[in-house]
C-alpha cells in the first residue's frame, strides 16, 4: 500500500471552490438548504473550517458543477434527481451516469449506475 501522508484526503471551501468553480455561497447554500451537505462537518459550522470536504464530495460537486453551468440543468432539477436516486446515498453523484437532454438530466431509464 502507498504512503498517504503527502495525500490531501480533505478539502476546506477555498480548495473546493479552485477544484470545482463552485463559489463559497453556493457551498453554503446547498449545505444550508439540505442539497448538499460536506462529508465532515461542526454543528453550526460557524468557524473557519466548519465544512470540510472529501475526495468524494469534490468529485461530486464538480459533476454538479458541470451540469449546472456547461449544461445549465435547473437546481430544482438536480433536487428532484437527487431524491429521485437518494437509495445510492453516497454514491450519487460520484457513481451515476446522467445524460443531458434540453437541460434536463434523464434519470429515469437513462441513468445507470456503474
């Protein structure tokens, strides 16, 4: 097995919004309204890294991020994806295949996951 102590297993907001394109408000906009919340983080996430993210939640987020800006895929959309395919839990957005089609992603046939 590799050494892993020079590997960065957790993110604060600052990485996530260069890895992603994601701005700090919309982090704290999706965590706040349930949407999407960090893997690791405080109660009231009031001090400076009270949201911290995994590998997993960067991967997802971006693929979020692409949907959102490159394919311009409604929030509200996204949300009814996400409960639509809740029962992949963690593995939402990081192990589904979405396809686009007039800014809608079709979940329903056409996603798979792998």
């Amino acid at each position: 097995m590799p050494e892993l102590g020079n590997v960065i297993v957790a993110f604060g907001e600052e990485h996530v919004e260069r890895l992603t394109g994601l701005t700090p408000a919309q982090l704290r906009y999706w965590d706040r309204t349930g949407f999407f919340a960090p893997s690791y983080a405080e109660e009231g996430r009031n001090s400076a890294y009270g949201r911290i993210y995994s590998f997993k939640d960067v991967v997802a987020l971006r693929t979020l991020g692409l949907l959102r800006r490159q394919h311009n895929v409604p929030l509200q959309h996204l949300r009814r994806v996400a409960e639509r395919l809740s029962h992949l839990e963690d593995d939402l957005w990081t192990k589904t295949t979405l396809y686009v089609l007039n800014r809608t992603s079709q979940e329903a046939g056409a996603c798979r996951t792998r």
